[in-house]
C-alpha cells in the first residue's frame, strides 16, 4: 500500500525539522567557538588590561587631546612666529608638500611598473591563453609568494640593502602591485569571449596576434580600472612605508613621532588623508570615463 498524503507531510515536516536542528546546532556551535576566539583574543590582545589602563577609549580620547593643536582665533591667520596660528601649526609645510609629491611620485611609478608586471604574469598564467601547465603553475606560486610578503618587511629589507630613500618604496609596492593585480588580471583573461579567440584561430593567428586583437580589447578598460583602484591604495601604502625609511611623507611623520610632536601628527595625517582624498576623486572621475558609467553605462 502507498503512503498516504497525510504521511508524506509528516515525512517532510520530521525531515525538515532535523535539518533545521541541525543547521541551528551548527551554527550555535560555530558562535559559541567563534565567541571563544574572540574573547581569548581581547584577552591576549591587552585592550583591557589594567597594566596599561583598562579604559581603551580614554587612551584614545587622552592621545587625540594631545595631537589637537592650541589654535586662537584672534591670531589663527598670523605669521608662523605668532604661536596659535595656522601658519606656527604647519612650521614646515614646504618641505611636508615636497614630501607628499615624492610619495605621489613614488605611488605613480610603482603602480606603473606593479600594473605592467601584472599584465606579463596574468598572460602567462590564463589557463586560457598559456598552455603549458608547469608555466601557469610556477607563474601563480611566484604571485602567491609576493602577496603574501608584509609590504613593510620587505621595505625594511630593501632599506637595509639600498639605503633610505625612495628607491626601497618604489620597488616594494611595485612588487606587491604585481602581486596583487596579477591574480585579478589572470581571472579577467580567462572571462574573456571565447568566440574572438576562436575566431582568430580559425584565421590562422599567432598567440601574440590573438592577445593583441582578442583579449587585450575586452580587458584594457578592466586593467585601468584596477590600476587606478590599486594607485590609491599605493598612495597610503607609500606614506606607511616611509615610516621605516623608505621615502615620501613618512620620513616626516617618522621624524615627528620620534621627537614626540603630537600636533605635528595631526598636521602631517590630514596633509596626507587630503592628498588621498583627492587623488580618489581624480582616479574614480577616470575609472568612471574608462567603464562610462557618465554615459548611463551605455
């Protein structure tokens, strides 16, 4: 005798309850190990620990009071001598402004020759595009190598190797720039439309033929996306680096914490959050041309 109907919704609502226990004995459980994790790691992590004041938010709040510069009204457009003035607030701001060029310079460059790097490594790694697999193979590990290295380890290594300047910044984010652009550049070669590709083949065409004509115009606009999305994040990555003595603007800022300037701090972070600022607007008003998202994104 067949089940009747009756019993099949049984069947089905038993059914659905186990997997719905299931699935909430899992996730609880997920919490409860997550939950555990996390409260090792505050633990460990000293936030709020009594040694060095169990008031995390208020060592904030005391070193932000600190970095705040005594400004006055009354003399807030005077000379630099005039103490409270904007002027005695930013005391070296030419040499601040020649800084910030350097890092914009030091980010342009490194961008550039990070991003052309990428576009050789992601040609010889589309599975598409390179056939020989040990090529593909070896090509992604070397990538996978140079993403996982710290930006700033590096950049202490090639200080120590060519002294401090610019130079240990340019070939630092030049190497993570390929690292990091050459994944998503593979991953755009091997969306392209196959049908260009076939076509080509058919025509009798070379590699390099099929690369020029079949691949490089449907990714080009997607490159300069990602280049000019991954030059802003190398304009902070270069003020960071300098800090350890690879050039730009935070030589200054290293200067400045060493001698404990607090409001120097906050003069040189906003020269810097505006220096960014700006360049993200110049970087999304391309980025947004190239994809014609002006145009409606017809």
């Amino acid at each position: 005798m067949s089940a009747g109907p009756n019993s099949v919704v049984e069947t089905f609502e038993l059914a659905r309850r186990r997997a719905l226990r299931h699935q909430w004995l899992q996730s609880g459980l997920g919490l409860l190990v997550f939950s555990l994790i996390l409260g090792v790691s505050f633990q460990r992590s000293q936030l709020f620990s009594s040694e060095i004041g169990g008031d995390p938010l208020g060592r904030i709040g005391e070193f932000l009071v600190r970095m705040t510069p005594s400004l006055h009204g009354e003399v807030l457009f005077e000379s630099r001598s005039t103490p409270g003035s904007l002027a005695s607030w930013y005391y070296d701001l030419p040499v601040w402004l020649a800084a910030i060029w350097q890092t914009i310079e030091m980010a342009i460059i490194a961008t550039v020759l990070g991003s052309l790097g990428a576009v050789i490594a992601s040609l010889l790694c589309a599975s598409n595009l390179m056939p020989w697999r040990p090529v593909r193979f070896i090509v992604r590990r070397s990538l996978e190598v140079t993403r996982t290295m710290p930006d700033l380890v590096l950049a202490l290594i090639l200080v120590a190797a060519f002294g401090v300047g610019p130079l240990p910044g340019v070939i630092t984010l030049s190497i993570s720039t390929m690292g990091g652009l050459g994944k998503l550049f593979a991953e755009i070669n091997e969306e392209v439309d196959p049908r260009q590709l076939e076509a080509l083949d058919a025509a009798g065409a070379g590699t390099l033929n099929k690369i020029r004509y079949g691949v490089l115009p449907q990714v080009l606009p997607a490159y300069a996306s990602y280049g000019l999305l991954r030059l802003e994040g190398n304009l902070a990555a270069a003020g960071a680096l300098g800090i350890v003595g690879a050039g730009g603007i935070g030589l200054e800022l290293q200067r400045a914490i060493t001698y404990t300037e607090y409001n120097t701090y906050l003069a040189i972070l906003i020269l810097m959050v505006s220096m960014i600022f700006l360049i993200d607007l110049l970087s999304e008003t391309i980025r947004h041309r190239l994809i014609r998202l002006d145009e409606g994104g017809q």
